[in-house]
C-alpha cells in the first residue's frame, strides 16, 4: 500500500519484526511479515495520520507492553521514549494519555486478524514430522479472566452471581482453538461467564469457521455432546474427546474392534432451544462413533481411566493406542492456557472498558503466537520438537536480547537472532513421568481480612472506628 509516510512506516515494521526475532533467511519469517501488517491496517481502513503514535507504533509499543512483566502504561511510554533517545530521535513525552488515547483507535479487528493469521501461518508452515498421522489436530478448551471493576465492565461480562455486588469482579469467558503442533493460536471467542449461549460450547461453535476438512479436534469431556459431533462431521472434521460423565459406555454391545474398544451408535436427542429447527432436521438421525477405554498406569494420576469418544473408526490405521497417546496430549491445552493466563499475566486485565479488555484480549494471543514463533524457529534450526521448549524460557530469553535486536546493526541482526535461539532451545521442559506436586501453597499470606463490602462501605466504617 503507497503512502506518504512509507519509509517510516516501513521502520517501524521493522523493528515490530525485530522484537520477536525476525529476519529474512529464518523459518516462519513471514509470519509477520511487513507487507501483512500494513495490508490488515489498511483492510480496516485505519487512518496514518501524522503523530507520534501511529497504528503501528502503538501495535509494537502494545506488544512490548504485554512481554514486559511489567505490564503498566507508564512503563511502556518509558521504553519508547528510550527507544526514540537511541535512534537519535526527539524524546516524546513521558506522560501516558496519548498512549491510552492511541489505543482507543486501533480498531480490535487488527489485533484479532493478525493473531489468527499468524496463528494460522505457524500451523500450516510447520514441518509434516510434528503432524499427527498427517493430519491437523487442533485443541480446544476454555478458561476465564477477571477485569477491573468499572461500571461499564460489569454491564458488559457481570460478575458471578454467588459474589456480593462491591465486592466481587466481572469476568470474560473465552475459548481458544490451539495447534497441536506449534501451539499457536488459531482463533478465539470471548462472551460474559453467564446467561444464555455463553457457555464454552456455545463460543466453541463460532470457531467452527476456522476448522478444515481433516482435521481433528481434541478437547474435553465438555465438549462430548450429539449436536457437536454432528455439526463437525458436517464439515468433514473428526474428533477425539473425553466422554461425558452423563453417558455411559457399555462395552457389551455395538461392533467390538478389541478388549474395551467397539464402535456403537449414538441415537439424536431432542432439539436443543439454541438450535433452529432446519438446522436440527439436517444434522443425521444417528451417528457411528467409537468408544475406548484406556486404564492410565503412571502412579499418582489423578484420572485412573479415561473412556474417549471419536469419529476415527478405522483400528487399522488408528490402533487404540494411539488414539490414547493423542488424548494424553490434551493436557498441552492446560499448558497452553497456562502459559497465556500467568506467563503472560492474563487472567488478570487491566482495561477498564469493554472495548479496551477486548483489545488486551487479542494483545496477548498475538504476542503468545509470535513467542511460539521464536519457539519454532529454535526447533526448526536444531531438529527438536517446539512442544519440548520451554515457553516462559522463550519469554524470558526475548526480554533479555530485547536492546540488541532493536539496536543492532542490521548486518549484525542474523547473529544476534543466531545467539536467542540457541539460548531457547537450552530451555527444555524437563521430561518427569509421573510427577506429584500437592496442590497446596508453602509461603503464607498476610492475615489481612477479606474486603466483605464495597469499599466505600468499608472506608466509612473505618472512619466512624478511628472517630470513636
């Protein structure tokens, strides 16, 4: 796209690419590639006006903020402004308004496109080795994030009805469709915690866009229902899931395939109220699945035995054991969530808008797969898995090199690049079968009290205790 400002513009691509390690010559290097970035700015009609905080320099200054551990404003506005002092520009101001006002302006949809066609360019650039039996497998599962209690956060994703008005915080669900191969994320959808076509199905079947005939979808128990199988083998889509705790297997009847495996049909149920009628006469009177039990061996695991569901019928060419490996591997789906939710500090926002939680939302799944990116790369050059890296290794090691990748020479840019990752790859998650660790915390906390109403409540109940 020709503008005025190109040649600035293209700058701060650049170091937008620098900052997670990218370069020309490395695999996945287009990922967030310039001519991307500026596309998707430009699909959504956002405005280059002349000013410091252009949408791609609040795009990079953002990012950084969420890879920071240090995620206030006041520090992100710090680091530009040390940013601006090494390249021998004006300082800019250290105040914070024009950051947050930048902010506001970005439109949601850049930062939601960018992280599903990075999430998206990761997964189908990844080697046919990290693919299961050929094919995508794709994870997914749902968690929860508290936001600041502001009025307008509480109209918009209220808080948990068994918390007191005051005292309690609202809360956003979102479900999250990951690469089993990468790890990156594909899509996600977001809604309030409660009422009605809010639950993590619900958000799941709006991601049912981003699935691709072949595919396979792993996820939890919760997702086991009739109407969700049916609606992916409508779309060619095969899944392993974990069987619902309200259905019983009995391995006694249907067509046995081996000890605790045999295929069996599953009768369609009364039409659900979120289900239009023709939607429900279309989708088939029966289905053919294939129910297996595994009784799981390594000591100390909390499940004894796990009975899966799936649509892969065939023993042959997906023999039981397999098919049990492949579920084992939904816990990266934990990890994964893990990483977003206390690696990267987001299950906590900090917006004190619904547009600008929503915003933060995206933020983070961005930086998440551009750090899965560094990960693949690492693996890529030394021949490993990228699920074998360390993710908060990964985190770490970008904070460290941060000042050499965007202050370095471009000639020295390459060994530099060289240098993190083979920083990363040194950042392996140990391999400990059989682990235990108890739930349980060691370092106390202060006895401080419970805030049990509203804070002003309680600020006056102090006074009239000091007043005596």
């Amino acid at each position: 796209m020709a503008h005025r400002n190109q040649g600035r513009l293209s700058c701060q691509v650049k170091s937008l690419q620098r900052q997670f390690a990218q370069a020309p010559g490395l695999p996945f290097a287009d990922v967030l590639a310039a001519e991307q970035v500026i596309q998707v700015l430009a699909d959504e009609k956002v405005d280059f006006a002349e000013r410091l905080y252009t949408p791609l320099m609040t795009l990079w200054v953002w990012l950084t903020q969420v890879v920071d551990p240090d995620h206030s404003l006041r520090q992100a506005v710090a680091r530009l402004l040390a940013w601006r002092v090494a390249h021998a520009e004006p300082a800019c101001s250290s105040d914070t308004g024009a950051y947050a006002k930048a902010r506001q302006r970005l439109p949601e949809n850049v930062l939601a496109k960018l992280t599903r066609r990075s999430g998206r360019g990761l997964m189908m650039e990844a080697p046919a080795p990290w693919s299961w039996h050929g094919r995508d497998v794709k994870l997914a599962d749902g968690s929860t994030a508290s936001l600041p209690d502001t009025p307008a956060n509480q109209a918009a994703y209220p808080q948990a009805n068994t918390q007191k008005a005051g005292v309690g915080f609202p809360i956003v669900r979102f479900v999250v469709l990951f690469s089993l191969a990468v790890g990156s994320v594909l899509n996600a959808a977001y809604g309030p915690y409660q009422g009605k076509r809010t639950g993590e199905t619900a958000l799941l079947r709006q991601l049912h866009g981003d699935l691709d005939e072949g595919d396979v979808v792993l996820g939890d128990r919760y997702f086991c229902s009739y109407f969700e199988i049916a609606l992916l083998q409508e779309q060619h889509v095969d899944a392993v899931l974990r069987l619902h705790a309200c259905r019983r297997a009995d391995f006694r009847r249907g067509q046995r395939l081996g000890k605790c495996d045999h295929v069996v049909t599953w009768r369609r149920p009364q039409r659900p109220d979120w289900m239009d009628e023709a939607t429900y006469q279309r989708l088939p009177k029966s289905l053919t699945l294939r129910e297996l039990r595994v009784h799981v061996s390594v000591k100390r695991f909390r499940t004894r035995v796990i009975t899966a569901v799936t649509t892969l019928l065939d023993p042959h060419e997906f023999p039981k054991a397999d098919i049990a490996d492949l579920y084992r591997l939904r816990w990266h789906c934990e990890l994964d969530l893990r990483s977003l939710k206390q690696t990267l500090q987001m299950d906590v926002l900090r917006g004190k808008t619904p547009a600008i939680v929503q915003k933060e939302l995206w933020a983070h799944l961005l930086v998440y797969n551009l750090i899965r990116k560094v990960m693949a790369q690492a693996a890529a050059k030394h021949g490993l898995d990228p699920r074998t890296l360390s993710f908060k290794g990964a985190l770490q090691t970008l904070n460290a090199f941060a000042l050499p990748l965007l202050t370095c020479a471009a000639p020295s840019l390459p060994d530099v690049i060289d240098a993190l990752l083979e920083a990363v790859v040194r950042h392996c998650v140990g391999n400990r079968p059989g682990r235990l660790e108890p739930r349980a915390r060691k370092r106390r906390p202060k006895p401080y009290p419970l805030l049990t109403c509203p804070r002003a409540e309680a600020r006056t109940l102090e006074l009239k205790k000091a007043c005596g």
